[in-house]
C-alpha cells in the first residue's frame, strides 16, 4: 500500500509558480516584439545581441556579487573589486556613448581580468577552511565558479567593441561567429556547472531544478554543432535552444523569487531572504549567455549567405 | 498556551495543524467502547513512527501522550525558561552510586515526545554494535541483522529529510542523505581544525532540519534555539513529520491523556487502557498495545499493571522490566578562542567525529562520538553553576567570554548493567500513581571512556587554539529498561518488540534497546520502530498477530 504522505508541494504554489513563469516569458517575448527596429549606425544585429547579452551578464555578476560579498561584510577589500568592475561594464554595454572605445575596451579587459583573479581568490578562501576542497567548501565557501561570470561579461563587451564597427562578412564572419561560440558553450558549461552544484546543495528539492543543468547543455551541444557546420537546420536548432535557455534564464528569476518565499517570513522577511534564499539575479546570467549566442548564431548566419 | 494548564486540542474530529498559527486537520475519532486494532502509549521517537506505520498499514489506532499537542509556530517562545514546558518535570526519585539529573537532558512530554526539543543530531549505530558481545566482546547482541536495521535507516531518514555530508567518513557505504549538509558554524569548525590537527575525521554533523524547504517547513533559519523547542518547524521532529502522516492516514491522536494502567484479563492477554484526560479517568479498548514512554515511564507503567496472570506486572515474569538502564556520558571540555565564535548560531552541534567509535585500538569497551557545541546562554550558565561551582563575580566574569567559548561534548556508550533500573517508589503522583525510582551507577568502562574522551578533547581543542580550558561530567538520553532480546530468560520482548509474556503487547521506543552504542539514540529508536512496524504489519497478514491459539 502507498502511504497517504500530506502532500509535499502546495497545489496553489505550483500554479503560481507556472503563472509567473509564462507570464515572464510571455512578457519578455512582447518587449522584445513591440521593440521598434534599431536601426543605429555603430550597430549590426550581431553586436546589439551581444552588447545586450554582455549587459545582462554584467548587472546580474552586479547585483549577486553586491548582495554575497555584503553578506560577507565586505571583511576584505578586494571584495568591493567585484561590483566596481562589473557595475563599469554594466554602463559600458548599457551606455557605450558614455565611454570611448578605449576605455569600454579598457574596463571589460578589467573585468577578465577581474574575474580570473577572483577565481584564484576565491580559492584561497576555499583552501583555509578546514575540509578544504571538500564538498562542504565547494557548497559554502566563496563559490569557486561564480566569478567566471565576469569574465564572460567582460568577453562579451569586448567582443561587443569589435563588432560595432560593422558587421564581418564572409570567412571573418565565419571565424568571429566561431570564437563567439566557442564563449558562448564555455559560458553555458561554466554557469551549468555552478548551478548544478548549487542545485545539488539544495537537494533538487522542486523538480524544477533540472531545467537549468540539462537544457544549457543542449544548447550549447547544438551552438557547438551549429559552428563546426553552420548549415541552415543546424542554425535554426541553435537558436530555438538558445532562446529556450534565455527565457529559462528569465522564469528562473521567478522561481527564485518563489524560493524566497519559501524561507522562514517569506518576502515579509525580504531583508533576511534575499540573502539566504536562492539569489534572484543570478539565473538571468543564462540570457545573458544566450543572448550573446545568438549574436554568434547571426555571424554564421552571415557567414552562409 | 502559556505556562498553567494548557487545554485538549485533539479532539472532536480535528487535531492542530502543526504548520500553521491556529489551524486545524481533521483527525478520525473512536469511543471508549470500540475495539481499536492498536492503543499507542506515547507518541514519540518511537510512538509515533508506529502510529504512522500502523494507520498506514490500515489499522485503527488511537495514541495517547501525556503531554499537550503544540502548534510550533505559534506556541514556541524564544526564552530558555517559558520552553521549560517540552519537559517532563514530574517528580521522580533519583538514587543510586551516581544518581542521574531527569528532565530537560533526557525526557519530553509533548505530541512528539522527546523529539520535540531533541538537539537533531541523526547518526546511525555502527553495524558491528548489533552484536556487540558476539564480535566485540561486550554488552549484549541485538536480535536483530544490521542490514535490516540500515535498510529501516534508510527509511526514516529520507522521512526526516535528514541533512548530511556527502559522503560519510565512518562505516560501510551508505545511500546519499536526502538533503546536503549545512554549513558549518565557527562553533564546528573548531571541532574540525582540532581533528584536523590530530589527524582524524571529522564530518558536518547529519542532523534533522531542513537545509532546503521541504512542504510547508522553511529551511533552518540557524537561531540556535533547537533544543527548546523549533518555532519555524524546520526541525524534523516527529510532531511535524511522522503525526501529520498519521492523522492523514487515520489515526487518532489524544493529546493531554496520560496512560495509568494497562488492564488484562485471565489468560494474561491485554484488554485495554485506563487512561485520565480532561478531568477524569477512562477507559479504551483495544485488541493491542503498544508501549512507547520512553525508558523510564515504559517501565513504571508495565510495573504499575499487575494483573491476574502478570503478579509482578506486566511482562515482568523473570524480573527483567526496569533493568538494564542506560544513560549515556556527557562529558565535556570548553575553552575560549581569540576569535568570536557565536556558538548559540545554528543548530548546537554541526560537526561530529565518530574517530573512537569506529577505532578499536583503543583500553576501552565500546565507543564516543564528539561534537561540537552551542549551549544558549542559561543553559551554559547552569552548566557552570553545577559543575564548577562558579557564582556571583568569577560566574559573570566566565559569562562575559561567551562569545568566544568553544566546546566539544561526548555521547560515551555505557554498558548495561542489571543494576541500573527504574521500579516504583511508595510516594504517589497527583493522579495517585507511584512515583518512579531510578537507581544508577557508573561502571568502570563507563569512567574509563569518560576519562578517556575528557583527554582527548582537550586535547583536541588546544591544537584548534582554545585556552583556559575546563571540563564538566554529565549523563544525556535513556536506553534500555526492557530490553529486548533472544528468549524470555534474557529478555522483556523479542526481536518483533512483542513482550514474550503477552502476545498483544509491543514495545517500540528507547528501552527496548540491549545496548546504547555511542551515538545518540533517536534515529535508531525510529529506525526499530519502523522495523517493528513492519514486522507487526507482516505478522497481521499471516494471521499471526494472536500468538497463542
Ligand atoms: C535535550 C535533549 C536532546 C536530545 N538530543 C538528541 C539528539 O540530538 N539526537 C538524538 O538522536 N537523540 C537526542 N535526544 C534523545 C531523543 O530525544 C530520545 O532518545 C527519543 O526521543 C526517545 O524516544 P522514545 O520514543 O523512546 O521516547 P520519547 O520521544 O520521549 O516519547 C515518549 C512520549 O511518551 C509520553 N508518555 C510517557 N508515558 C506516558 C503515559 N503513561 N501515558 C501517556 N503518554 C506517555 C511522553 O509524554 C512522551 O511524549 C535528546 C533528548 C533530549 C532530552
Ligand atoms: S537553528 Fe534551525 S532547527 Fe534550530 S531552532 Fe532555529 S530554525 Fe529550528
């Protein structure tokens, strides 16, 4: 006989939650529609993806890294590098006319470097702890992974420089498209990589936390197929996992603003659960990624024609 | 509820939903005069993992606790003194060579029993401890295979949701915990630099809260105050897993219902309950019992239910209800860090080495494990009152470090000993019961573990850097009591928990177990119960449940 076990999940939670996400994604789909066509001198279509992917990979590595190293208490200096250097390329992708070029090249070189320097330090933090490099750390210590985003912010608004001068055609189309998708399969493996070991820090306790390990993946298998063969169904595939994953990127906001509700007060106790709850800014890095791979997917785009 | 007499909530169809402020579930409900399949005296560790496995099996189940029926969100103050309420504080008489403090370090009356303000530690035995006399060469053999006992872990751990590491450090392989370790707070990570400068292991502590949500329960929110009692439920205890499940499947739960005597007939076979709720005595029949009050009030309620076929009390024809109790040692070592520890934050013990429990080079039977501590501040204060005698200036001066304090306390194994037993005194109680007697000493392997483990952990906290240390001597938790076991001549009840003497009597909580091992006992009071659990529903299906015949 099947215990009769209460049931675990609120009937009324998961609709909320679906309704948010459709309403997300919904929402995201209209902006992006009603949006009148750019049609602005220093921008193909490729770098605006781009820029836009490099922009929403830089305010989310903004806002987490604020909200983590606070609740560290900023207890060493360089923990302010994070924000400063984000929060530049943020206004580089943003707002290009506020920068030269050289400096836009200047402060996202800094957040590469930046976050491959974070990297190492938040390795250092790792190996003191007793246990070290155990999963213990991994789940609680600096997280090993995160800094990556920033370089890939950084990646992406220097290739979003590059790009502004006019769109490549031909074989440089072919090879700017391949290097950006190079980034982009890196970028989705890297973020796959932390979330998976976050969501295995929280049990996949919704099943919904699947989605962000196994369709990333597939996305950046097919941005992989799609640029050592850029034909047309490949492409098309690309782009369709592409936007999938970007829009997942987007309800995986909600359903961490679901998860701070589930914490002790719910949104009530904001100021305790954003920290402690799953961070709202952080799963948008996924659109971020995926929006600088359709940039990518444009170039080869070109490159065919 | 507050201090004063709290009311009877489970009643009238409905019982409190533990989830909510003042919410309720709808419970079904029997009369005196029906024929209930199982009585259930106690709804703890082991009670109530029985109330739940029985109702789900399809029988019909009333349990009763002494204690009230709490809504945690609503009910749990945050204030030492006000929780006092958890505990079972009636008097009972403590005597012996080394008499053992009672109450809020060993028993609970709540729906939920002891669980209720248990401090979640959730360790497993170690397999070889099952037969501890045939391959370590003491105490006594569980009449029970270590594998089936580590399947019923299993079990219950995914219902608590347990949070662990990883991979567990001690033992054969066991399944991945349900739920990841939590973080280890400054308190723990003392604990692992001292096992680290030593050279052992040391593992985050598995322990039962939440370290995801779970439900309608938030995960822990890491104030510390677990001991007395969780006030956001995301502690496991058995209030907010194991009776949800119960009332769902339909049993009965009677809060504020406390079970005098077991009525038997002639032939020796169990009839019923006189139990004393809302202001009068009563009387439930039922075609089981099933005893689960814990090692001190299991026995003092068989001793109180002499019948015509029991003249010495219930299933005591060889003598053996009430002996063989065991506490387990609690000593341990403090000392004060330069860092600021906090160690009230989070559950009170986040890391555990099971070293000396799984070493056996050792001049000692048996085995300790160590953990971490977090004492809130009352608790600690009392700690030192009684145990050093400090007071007035040097108590405040010792207080004012404690946010730099850092301590490791054992659970040392204790041998059983026949000596060490409950029986029943000639006071009476409030309702007219005898007030219980518990008679306790230490033997020589007990001190030597004490002393033993009172080196090592000094030991272990100077090499993490702590100073002016001191030690404090203590007992925690109770096994044993009516040990269960291969024959009526060695033993109150067999390897299925049914009394030998009265094949419609089941014991399933702390006493029945033949040894304490050296961790704390909960899980694996849950874990028998379940594995009784079971074998009473296997039983039920082959038509076996009446013995005789
Ligand atoms: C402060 C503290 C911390 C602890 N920490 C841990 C820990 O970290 N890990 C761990 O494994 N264990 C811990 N324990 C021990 C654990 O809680 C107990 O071992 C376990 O709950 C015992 O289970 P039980 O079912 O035998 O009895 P209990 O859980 O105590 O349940 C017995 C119930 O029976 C009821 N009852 C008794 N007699 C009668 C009667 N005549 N009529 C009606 N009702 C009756 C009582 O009210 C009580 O609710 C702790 C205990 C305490 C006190
Ligand atoms: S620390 Fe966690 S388990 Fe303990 S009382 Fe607080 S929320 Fe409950």
């Amino acid at each position: 006989m099947r215990p009769r076990v209460p049931s675990e999940r609120s009937r009324r939670a998961v609709a909320l939650t679906a309704l948010a996400s459709v309403g997300l994604v919904a929402g995201a789909a209209w902006v992006s529609r009603r949006r009148p066509p750019r049609r602005r001198p220093e921008g193909s279509r490729a770098a605006r993806q781009v820029r836009q992917g490099a922009a929403l990979l830089a305010g989310s590595v903004l806002a987490d890294s604020t909200m983590e190293h606070y609740r560290g208490g900023f207890h060493n200096r360089t923990m302010f590098v994070a924000p400063v250097s984000s929060g530049l390329a943020l206004v580089s992708a943003l707002a290009p006319g506020m920068m030269t070029r050289r400096a836009r090249q200047a402060v996202n070189a800094g957040a590469v470097g930046a976050g491959l320097a974070g990297h190492l330090f938040h390795l250092r933090n790792v190996l003191r702890r007793p246990g070290a490099l155990s999963w213990e750390s991994m789940f609680y210590a600096a997280p090993l992974g995160a800094p990556g985003a920033m370089t890939l912010a950084g990646l992406a608004g220097l290739a979003a420089t590059r790009l502004e001068t006019g769109q490549p055609r031909g074989a440089e189309a072919l090879r700017a498209g391949r290097i950006g998708s190079l980034g982009t399969v890196a970028g989705l493996l890297g973020t796959t990589a932390e979330v998976a070991l976050l969501h295995f820090r929280g049990a996949f306790h919704n099943p919904m936390m699947f989605a962000p390990v196994i369709l990333p993946p597939l996305a950046a298998l097919a941005v992989a197929d799609a640029a050592r063969r850029p034909d047309r169904a490949r492409l098309r595939l690309a782009r369709i996992l592409l936007r999938a994953t970007a829009a997942m990127g987007l309800a995986g906001a909600a359903f961490h603003a679901w998860g701070v509700h589930r914490n002790m007060g719910g949104w009530r106790n904001w100021r305790q659960n954003l920290q402690v709850a799953p961070p709202l800014p952080a799963p948008p890095s996924f659109t971020g990624v995926a929006l600088a791979g359709l940039g990518a997917a444009h170039l080869l785009e070109e490159a065919r024609r | 509820m507050t201090r004063g007499i709290p009311d009877v909530r489970a009643t009238e169809g409905r019982a409190p939903d533990v989830f909510s402020r003042d919410g309720w579930v709808p419970m079904r409900s029997h009369r005196d005069g029906e024929d209930v399949d199982f009585a259930i005296v106690g709804t703890g560790a082991g009670g109530g993992v029985m109330a739940a496995k029985l109702a789900e099996a399809g029988f019909s189940v009333v349990a009763f606790d002494a204690g009230p029926f709490f809504r945690p969100l609503a009910d749990f103050a945050s204030e030492e003194r006000e929780q006092d309420k958890l505990y079972w504080t009636d008097e009972r008489i403590s005597d012996g060579r080394d008499p053992i403090e009672l109450g809020s370090n060993n028993s609970g009356r709540a729906v939920g029993g002891s669980t209720v303000h248990f401090q979640m530690v959730a360790l497993r035995f170690r397999p070889e401890w099952f037969l501890a006399r045939s391959a370590l060469g003491y105490g006594r053999d569980w009449p029970v295979d270590w594998r089936e006992m580590w399947r019923a872990y299993d079990e219950v751990e995914d219902a608590l949701k347990i949070a662990g590491p990883v991979r567990y450090p001690w033992g054969p392989r066991r399944g991945r915990y349900p739920y990841r370790p939590h973080e280890v707070n400054a308190s723990g990570l003392v604990l692992a630099r001292g096992a680290e400068a030593l050279g052992v292991g040391w593992a985050p502590c598995p322990i039962a809260t939440l370290s995801a949500p779970r439900g309608r329960a938030p995960p822990c929110v890491y104030r510390g105050f677990c001991k007395i009692g969780c006030s956001t439920n995301a502690k496991q205890s058995i209030l907010n897993t194991y009776i949800p499940r119960a009332l769902a499947a339909g049993a009965e739960v009677r809060d504020l219902a406390m079970v005098a005597r077991i009525e038997t007939d002639a032939s020796g076979r169990a009839t019923g309950l006189h139990y004393h709720r809302g202001g009068e005595w009563r009387f439930q029949q039922t075609r089981n019992v099933v005893v689960a009050g814990y090692s001190i009030e299991t026995p003092r309620l068989l001793l109180n239910s002499a019948g015509p076929a029991h003249r010495h009390g219930l299933a005591n024809a060889e003598g053996l209800v009430g002996r063989e109790l065991m506490v387990h040692v609690n000593d341990a070592v403090w000392g004060t860090m330069e860092d600021e520890i906090r160690w009230y934050k989070g559950p009170p013990s986040m890391a555990v080495t099971e070293h000396w429990n799984y070493e056996d080079r050792k001049d000692f039977h048996g085995g300790y494990a160590i953990m971490s501590q977090g004492p809130l501040p009352t608790d600690f204060a009392t700690s030192m009152v009684g145990n050093l005698g400090a007071f007035g200036m040097d108590l405040r001066r010792r207080m004012a470090g404690y946010n730099h304090m850092a301590g490791l306390k054992i659970v040392g194994e204790v041998m059983p000993d026949p000596e060490n037993r409950v029986t029943l005194s000639d006071e009476t109680d409030a309702l007219g019961l005898p007030v219980p007697r518990i008679t306790f000493g230490y033997g020589e392997n007990d001190r030597a573990i004490g002393r033993h483990a009172r080196g090592f952990m000094s030991e272990m906290l100077r090499a993490a850097g702590a100073t002016d240390l001191f030690e404090t001597t203590g007992t925690a938790h109770l096994m044993g009591g009516c040990p269960m076991g291969f024959s009526p001549q060695d033993s109150v009840v067999d390897a299925d928990g049914r009394a030998w003497s009265c094949d419609n009597l089941w014991i399933c909580d702390g006493s029945v177990m033949p040894t304490g091992g050296g961790v704390n006992p909960s899980l694996t009071i849950m874990a028998n119960s379940a594995r009784i659990g079971h074998r009473i529903r296997a039983l039920a299906a082959r038509g076996e449940l009446a013995r005789a015949a």
